[in-house]
C-alpha cells in the first residue's frame, strides 16, 4: 500500500493534482459553497470530503468504486474555489482524478453506453439535432423507457429553431477597431442559434470583425469533465490548429466552453502541443470582457424601466473569474436596472450533462434557482451561459408567470434594435 500519492504513477496530470490535495487545509470554508453539500448534508459530498477521498485513492488507501459515487455527484462548478482561502486549485483535481478514474472503476454495460452515446452525439449539431427528433418520437413510449433514458426523454426541448449557420466572416460596422475569432459552440447552435449571431451583431456594432473557423469543432468540455480525457485532448488539438492566431482574442459566448478551453494546457501536459496550449489560453475571453475592455458603445435608452436578474453562469464566474464585466455592459442600458439573486453564487444544477446523470439533486437545485430568480421581482433574467439558460427556462417555466431568459448578448442585441420592451412584453404575455 502506498502511504503518499506519487504522481509519476499516475501520469503527466499526477502533480496537479498531487498540489492541490497538498494545498488543502481541511478549514471548511468550502461547505456553504458546495451546491450538493447544501441539498444533502454529507461531509464525503463536500469539496473537503472528496478531496479526503481523492487523496485516499491516489494514496492506494481506497478503492476507487467506494469513491465514485461521491465525485459523481460533484457538479464541478467550482464555487468551492472561490470560497477557499488556501487557494485550492480544485478545477485541477477533480477533472484530471475523473480521468484517473475511468481506467480503474468498473461501469455497466449499460452505463457505458450511454456515456459513449451522449460523448457521440451532444458535441456534433447535426446528430444533436437528430437526437432530438429520435427523443420525440420516444416520447410516445416514454413509460416503457429504462430509468435514464425516461430523464433523458423529459429535458427534451419543446421547440428546436431551425439552422442559423453563422458565416465564416462577419464584417465590423465602421472603422475597424479589432479582429476576433468566435467559437461557434454544440448545443447552442441547435437550441438557441441566435446567440451566435446576436454576438456578431453586437461585436460588430462596436467595430470588431469576427472569423468564425469552419475547421472549429467542440470545446472538449463535455468529455473532460466526464473522465473522457482522449475525446478532450482530441478536441483541443483540433481547435488549436483550426484558431488563427493573428486575432487580437478567441471569444467565447458559452461559460462552459470557454472554462473548457481555460484547461487546454492541463489536458494536454506532457504532450508536444502543451505549449501552443498555453499561448492559446491567454487569447481566450468571454466576449463580455473583450467588450468591455476595448469599450463597449452603449445601446440606446429602454422605452420603459426593467429589472433584469442576471444569473452568474458558474464557469463564468468561479472558473472565469468574469462577474463585473457583463454586469458592466447591461448597466450601460439606460432604464434597465440589474437586481441581484439571493444565493446567487449557487450553482442552477444545470452542470453540462449533469441534469442527465444526477436528475434529482439537478432538479432540486433548478427549483431553488427558480424561486430565488422570481423572488427578486425581475422581468427578465440574463445569463451567460446556454446549459444554464435551458436549465432556467425549464424551471421557470414550471412556476407561474412567464418570465424571459435571454443570454446577455441577446439582451444587448434587441436594446441596440430598441426592442427589448416588446420582446420582453411579448414572452411575459405567453
């Protein structure tokens, strides 16, 4: 038995996650932070308690299966570290263990084919949009579906747009101020395209000529946070050479895909493109930062007040860092007043793929979010992220009163046009 985690045994990620085991001093400032240790009560469901349990694993001291269903529940939202004041590196434990994991832990049949369906379909538009249309029809026979596939079945979209393809240039308006590249996203291009080309618009009105590579393919981010490392890294090389790097930055419009491409040189130590990686990752911003860091020109005045709730996406602002900045660029509408969330730093339970794996503690946390969002009396809600958009137009949809939620570049994009009043006024009167 090993009695200290050696992290040449377990590979070129072993040291990150040998520092950030080391790093933790057990203070328990993470507990009130952790959206599944405030839903069950469970010190092994703590940020604290996995990383007792990790580090038990690493150490040889436990097996791993004892373990899994503790770091399966964990949504990696990473709220625990900005909670921590021993700085924590959690982000860099808990995907590189997940990874570890999934050579050592023993899944179903079942289970692995469901894994390798939704890592074959979720990062592929096409077959997303075809997924969906095969969910519909088992709808029909939704009561003779295993347990999974039933959950699986009942987050299904009520509507899909139709395609919207964003172009490989989109040209800025005036003088040329900068020129970017875009990452076109998965599953926001099947269930919300329009807000790839709200941010075109927006980017566009404030001078910022936008590329969007057609050799772009998924962040990675599904199948890193899943343990699937090879799909990740296989991700990450793809859109390494498919970025140009003569942009002033790679934008995201997605928390969780631009969180993932944050990680490209953690996947991918100890490989020959580690640090192409690493340059990469300084280019990458949310389009909100770079919006506000080049300034951003302000849309015209609302017709009538609004309260607004803005929902801070979790990779946005615990992994990202990124909560001024889009507060900033709404604020800059006049008569649109921004209202905060109780609780707003918990996580809504969306989490990637978590809702699929975890339904209960997802639905829990969906409700809670709800309530907290319809307690601020906000006409609308602007989030940043497009899990945590369908997350809360699920869960607000099931509570009375119809109340809009919109990415912030949507939101943006009709006060620019001067119809977020009717917009807002049409979705409300639903």
């Amino acid at each position: 038995m090993l009695h200290e985690i050696r992290p040449e045994n377990i590979g070129p990620l072993g040291q990150p996650m040998a520092d950030a085991v080391q790093t933790c001093v057990h203070c328990g400032f993470c507990l009130p932070a952790c959206p599944t240790y405030q839903v069950l009560g469970e010190e092994m469901d703590s940020p604290r308690g996995r990383i007792f349990l990790m580090k038990e694993v690493l150490e040889g001291r436990v097996a791993m299966n004892e373990v899994t269903p503790y770091t399966d529940r964990c949504l990696g939202c990473l709220g625990c570290v900005t909670a921590c004041p021993s700085g924590v590196r959690y982000d860099e434990l808990i995907t590189p263990f997940r990874a570890h994991s999934e050579s050592l832990r023993r899944r179903s049949w079942w289970d692995r084919l469901l894994r390798r369906f939704l890592l074959e379909t979720l990062p592929y538009p096409e077959r997303f949009r075809l997924a969906i249309r095969l969910g519909k029809l088992g709808q029909v026979f939704q009561g003779l579906l295993p347990g999974r596939l039933r959950d699986m079945t009942k987050l299904l979209p009520a509507h899909v747009p139709a395609r919207q393809p964003l172009p490989e240039v989109f040209p800025a308006e005036g003088p040329r101020r900068a020129r970017v590249a875009l990452l076109a996203g998965c599953a926001q291009q099947v269930l919300a395209p329009e807000i790839g080309w709200a941010t075109l618009r927006v980017l566009a009105r404030n001078g910022v000529e936008v590329v969007i590579p057609r050799s772009q393919g998924c962040c990675g981010a599904l199948a890193a946070h899943t343990g699937a490392l090879q799909d990740a890294q296989a991700c990450a090389k793809r859109n390494l050479a498919a970025f140009p790097t003569d942009v002033d930055a790679v934008l995201t419009n997605a928390a969780g895909c631009g969180s993932g491409m944050h990680e490209y040189a953690l996947w991918l130590r100890g490989q020959p493109e580690e640090a192409r990686a690493a340059q990469f990752v300084k280019q990458v911003q949310d389009v909100s930062v770079f919006l506000a860091k080049i300034g951003f020109t302000p849309p015209p005045p609302l017709a009538q007040p609004l309260a607004l709730a803005y929902h801070d996406a979790c990779h946005l602002a615990h992994a990202q860092k990124v909560k001024a900045q889009p507060r900033q660029l709404l604020a800059s509408v006049s008569g649109l007043r921004i209202v905060p969330i109780p609780d707003g730093e918990i996580c809504c339970g969306s989490a990637g793929t978590y809702n699929l794996e975890q339904p209960e503690i997802a639905h829990q946390l969906g409700q809670q979010k709800a309530s907290a969002v319809r307690s601020t009396g906000a006409q609308l809600v602007a989030t940043g992220n497009i899990g945590c958009l369908t997350q809360l137009v699920t869960h607000l949809g099931d509570q009375p009163r119809t109340i809009p939620v919109l990415h912030t570049m949507q939101v943006l994009d009709l006060a620019y046009e001067r119809r977020l009043n009717d917009a807002v006024g049409s979705a409300t009167n639903k």
